[in-house]
C-alpha cells in the first residue's frame, strides 16, 4: 500500500483459528454462501480484537446474521502485505473496513464517513487546521507507517508547511506484545509526551475519552488539504475480486440495517463527516 495512498486504517496477518456463529435464517436474497469468511486484526480496537470487542467484529456479526450465515475469522496482523496475505492467498473473503476506491479488493458503498482529527488535552487551543500558527508553538504527535518511518496525510501537510521539528512520530505498527498498539499516540497525549497529536478519527473517538481527564478531539479542515490530498475518507467493506455477488449481498444489508450501523458507531465515539458540498461521495 503505498503511503501517500493514505489509508487510513490499518489493514492485517497470521491465522489463528475460526469462530462459527449461529445464524436465524433470512430471506433467501442474502442467503449467497455458507460462511462469512472476514480477516481482521486480533489486537486492533476499536476496530476488531480476537475477543469480538471492536465495532468491525460487531458489523460483521450483523452481517453474518443477515445473510443467514456463520462467521469464520482469519486473524492477522494489519500491517504491509495483509491483503496480498489473506484475502488474496484466499484465507477470506471479506475486510469490514477499507477506504472507497482501495484497489486490491472490490469495496461496498460506505458505512461511514470520518476524518484525521485534532487530540489534545486542552481545548483553549482551538485547533481545526494544519494552518493554525499554533501548531509552530507546540508539540504535535503523529503517527508514521512501517519501518522506514513513512509518513501518513498529517505528516506530509505538517511537513508541507515546514513543521517539522516540533513533530514526533509515533510508528502505528507499535509494540504488538501491548494491547491496541495504535492507541500509544492518544497516550501520549494524556501523559502529556505532546501537546496535541492528529489521529485517524475511530482511534481519536474511541480512546480519547478513555483518558483521565478525557481528551478534546476536533476534526482537521478542510477535508481535502491545499496539496490535494485527502484527510476524510468514505469508509465499506472490502470484499473479494472474485465475489461480486457477495459484495451486493453485504451492500444490501448496510443499506437495510443503517439505522442500527449509525447507533453501532455512536456506541464507538466515531465521529463522522459529510462529504464536502459538491463532492461525489
């Protein structure tokens, strides 16, 4: 995945077992296969966890149950080659959060919408865009992908606008012995490491508010940055390229069920975006 592509979760590999859930049956129109078969990341809240704690695990149980299926889970690690490694190598089928347009899976219609958002500890810095003179004063948190250090979409619009020495990085891989590694740069905040950190939003609105004191989040404007890089992003399904069927199968549930996915991501503290005025989102 390149990088600048700025996908903005983390996608994971290792396969560590099934989980088969009893499904009522429904009406035959989602009834396409035997088992949902989903690669998720075991140690990844709040996306997914080998405890079935995340909002992803909790979608794809309601889309298992909607097809008239049972789940099966492949657990791995998200990070570089886990497409290529699980639902290429065909250990699944299905990945219950990639961007809109990601190119290595055929992709639903979005179930949410979020952005990169501001996380600090005092809310008197008002912060809501990369050109707040602010941000020169500070100490700003980012998070940086892979070994080499590679930088996501708030590390290059820091970096386009010559803040650079007041940043610190934080690998979004982590220490993988801890739980949640991701979950370090919001820590970092609340113990005060740095001043202010710019998160993918799930991670922001979920831990965040677990800090004592809770910390203040703000969503980063505009959505598209002056360099043309985008910092919201049209969050589906990732499905198999050779499953188109399936993909309109799981399709037609998140637009059967939106009532109950919005209340899902409520529960999660996602904070959710409109896509700008004019835009084909």
């Amino acid at each position: 995945m390149n990088a600048r592509a700025a996908v903005p979760v983390v996608l994971i590999v290792a396969a560590m077992g099934a989980l088969r859930l009893a499904a009522p049956p429904v009406a035959a129109a989602y009834a396409q296969v035997p088992a949902l078969r989903v690669c998720a990341d075991p140690n990844n809240l709040p996306f997914s966890n080998d405890r079935l704690e995340g909002f992803e695990n909790r979608l794809a149980r309601l889309v298992a149950e909607q097809l008239g299926d049972t789940l099966e889970y492949t657990w791995s690690a998200q990070r570089r080659g886990f497409v290529r490694n699980t639902i290429q190598a065909g250990l699944c089928d299905v990945v219950m959060g990639v961007p809109r347009g990601f190119p290595m899976t055929l992709v639903t219609r979005p179930y949410y919408r979020s952005t990169y958002v501001f996380v600090s500890r005092d809310d008197a810095l008002h912060l809501r865009t990369f050109d707040d003179p602010a941000l020169r004063r500070v100490r700003v948190g980012v998070q940086l992908v892979g070994s080499e250090g590679q930088n996501t979409p708030p590390a290059h619009a820091l970096a386009d606008r010559g803040v650079i020495a007041n940043v610190v990085g934080y690998t979004l891989y982590g220490n993988y012995v801890e739980p949640n590694p991701p979950a370090r740069i919001v820590e970092a905040v609340a113990r005060g490491e740095v001043d202010v950190a710019v998160v993918w939003g799930p991670l922001a609105g979920y831990f965040a508010p677990r800090q004592s004191p809770p910390l203040t989040i703000r969503p980063v404007t505009p959505q598209i940055d002056r360099n043309g890089m985008p910092l919201a992003f049209d969050i589906g399904v990732g499905v198999a390229r050779s499953k188109p069927e399936l993909r309109d199968a799981i399709e037609r549930v998140l637009v059967r069920k939106r009532v109950a996915i919005e209340r899902l991501l409520d529960e999660y503290g996602v904070p959710r975006v409109a896509p700008p005025a004019g835009s084909k989102s």
